[in-house]
C-alpha cells in the first residue's frame, strides 16, 4: 500500500481531475487561434458546385457595383455584419459562407449593414 493517508490520494486524483478539465477550453482557444490564422479560400463559384449554388442562391457578385438589387452605393461586404471579424484585407470571412472568404467589395441579397459602434 502507500505511504499516502487514503484522504491525500483522493485530494491528488481530484486535483488532477479538475486540472485536467481546466485544460480542455484553453487547448480549444489555441485551436481556434490557429484555424483564424489560416488563409481562407477565397469564394470561387467556378469550381465549388455547392458554393456556386449557394452563390446564386444569395445572388453573390464579387463587385457590388454589379449588382442589379442593391438599394445603396455603400452597400457592400466590407459593411455588412455578416463580415467577421472587421477586416481591411481584400478577401473577408463571411458568415454566410462558412469556410471561404469572400471579396469585400462583393455584395449579397443577405446585406445587413453592420450596427454602428455605440458611443
């Protein structure tokens, strides 16, 4: 048997228990920090069928100023809340669609201008 009172091995295996746990979110937080930094691929409707459908489905054009339901010359990506996160570069990640980034200067029928920030 062990030199350890039986309360001291049960405090040890609870402390690695919880240790243990505490861990899971933080190796999560790391993964998704990585996942971020990824460059993602930009919205190519000529080589993804499921993109391109889906594409079409929103009326997606990569220059806003091509499309014909735009009810605003400031209606584009790099406005709209679907961006995320806030983004300068030429290609943004867009919530509508997941995994591809797509032009900040394109435009969908799904354009919600972002909130302005509160004061």
């Amino acid at each position: 048997m062990s030199d350890k009172p039986m309360n001291q091995s049960r405090r040890d295996a609870v402390k690695l228990v919880l240790g243990g746990l505490a861990t899971v979110p933080l190796m999560n937080l790391v993964g998704i920090a990585a996942a971020q930094a990824e460059e993602l691929p930009h919205l190519d409707t000529t080589t993804d069928a499921n993109m391109r459908t889906q594409a079409e489905s929103l009326n997606y054009v990569n220059d806003a100023a091509a499309a014909t339901d735009r009810k605003s010359d400031q209606d584009h990506c790099a406005v709209c809340m679907f961006q995320t996160p806030e983004s300068a570069d030429a290609w943004v990640p867009c919530t509508l669609f997941p995994g591809h980034a797509v032009n900040r200067n394109g435009w969908c029928s799904s354009f919600a201008a972002r909130p302005a920030a509160a004061s």
